[in-house]
C-alpha cells in the first residue's frame, strides 16, 4: 500500500500481550499505520506480575535502531520501556542522529502490577538525554512527581508539574490524571497552553498495558499528520473503546482490547 504512515516502538516485550511492543504493535496495525519495532529488553511477565527481565545489550539496541531508520524511516517513534541509562543513552544518540520526527515518550517507571521497571540512575538520565530530542512526554501522575519532583494532589498541582517538566526538559506534556487526582481528565501542556481533556472513568479493572496504548494511538495519530492536540483526543477515544469492550483475561489486572473495531470473521 503506496503512502502507508509507518511508526517505530522502542519499548520491552511483554510476553502476555498486552503492553509493551506487543501493545504498541496492535495499536499502530488498528490505526492504519505499519509498526515496526527495537526491542529494549524481553520480559518473563503477565497480568499478575513481571518474573525476569532480559534486558537488549547497548550495542545490539543501536543496530535495530539503525536497521530501521536506514531502510523504512518511521513518521513518528514511541519510546516505552527502557531499564537502564545505557540503553537510553543510544536511543537518543540515534535519534539525533537520523534526525528522528514526532517523539513520544511514555515515561515507564512501574508495570501496572507494581513492578519496578526502570533502575534509579536511568531516571535521571531519562530526563537529560531523552526528554530533551522528545516532541511529547507522557506520565501518570506518580511518573510526573518523579520528573517534576513536585507532590501532585489536585488540578493546580498537575498544571504546575507539567509547566515545570515542559520547562526544564523542552517536551509538550501529557499528564494523565488516571490515578484518583480526578475523573481521569488528563492534562496536555505545550507551548506555554493548557488543554484539558475531560474523560470518563471506566469501570474495568483490565488496565494492563494502557499507558502504552494511549502512547502508541498519540505517535500514529502524529504519523497520519494529525495535530498534537487531535492525536491527543484520538488516542483517548481509541483507548476509550478498548476499555469499553470489557476483555476480561487472566487472574490479575488483564489487557485491554486493542481490536475492539474488528469481529475476527476473516
């Protein structure tokens, strides 16, 4: 298909299906774009827990990276999880250096079982070397008070720590407002603007994997051409209906439905 939008995931592999590349990759194909992806690390993981972590050498990291970007330039990048400052450190060498567009970063620091995912030194140089070649950033609200070092406990909290990481780091950024701040209204801060999104919470407790979906949705949205603000909104309503389609896999917290839109009938 002549013309086809392409996005690359640089994220960890969840071996259960629902976050991660595997999220990422689901995500894209649902949104018309052609996924491509550089696998961090492998995970031993499902909806209860993440067991073991196999993390990508630097090396190794680097020469998907360029495999891609040498041969099918993706429109835009998702970056998901990245364990350590090594690894960080080469992706954002590589996309300065093939001069990467439309930068998502989903700040992974916990799994949605509450495993840790992201080593402490790495946190730090997330925000010096990644956040600034990113076009948006993406945290929850425990993310954006690790970033913006700033407690988060209502709407006026969560506008001051998206101004203070936009201003410290360079990138827009969408602060999500999923956990209890209030009604899952998430809060994107570019260009010195405030943007509101109002969401409806959801009653499904299968949330696993629905960082990563919002910010795969955001990067293709991006790779079609749409704005940040429309991609934003798109992604919202995509992860919207997957929730609402009530998968309900696994004993702990399970995945979402990211082909929701499709009936399987081939």
């Amino acid at each position: 298909m002549k013309g086809m939008k392409t996005a690359l995931t640089i994220a960890g592999s969840d071996s259960s299906g629902g976050a991660g590349i595997e999220a990422d990759i689901k995500t894209m194909t649902m949104h018309g774009v052609y996924a491509m992806s550089a696998i961090t690390a492998l995970t031993a993981q499902n909806t209860t827990g993440v067991r073991a972590i196999l993390e990508s050498t630097p090396e190794f990291l680097k020469q998907q990276m360029d495999a891609v970007f040498e041969d099918i330039f993706p429109d835009s990048v998702k970056i998901g999880m990245v364990s350590s400052s090594e690894l960080i450190c080469v992706i954002a060498d590589r996309l300065k250096y093939h001069k990467a567009k439309n930068i998502v970063v989903d700040p992974v620091m916990v799994a949605t079982s509450g495993s840790s995912l992201m080593k402490t030194d790495a946190v730090k140089t997330l925000k010096e070397e990644l956040l600034k070649v990113a076009t948006l950033v993406t945290p929850n609200i425990p993310e954006a008070e690790v970033l913006s070092g700033r407690y988060i406990k209502n709407k006026e909290d969560m506008q001051r720590a998206a101004k203070s990481i936009a201003d410290t780091y360079g990138p827009a950024v969408l602060l999500k407002g999923g956990h209890s701040v209030n009604d899952a209204n998430d809060l994107l801060y570019a260009n010195g603007d405030c943007h509101w999104f109002e969401g409806i919470r959801i009653d499904n407790p299968n949330t696993h994997g629905t960082g990563c979906t919002l910010s795969s949705a955001i990067a293709a949205n991006l790779a079609k051409g749409f704005t940040l603000t429309e991609s934003v909104q798109r992604a919202k309503d995509y992860v919207s209906g997957a929730l609402s389609a009530m998968l309900d896999l696994g004993q702990g917290s399970g995945p979402l439905n990211h082909a929701f839109i499709l009936n399987g009938n081939i």
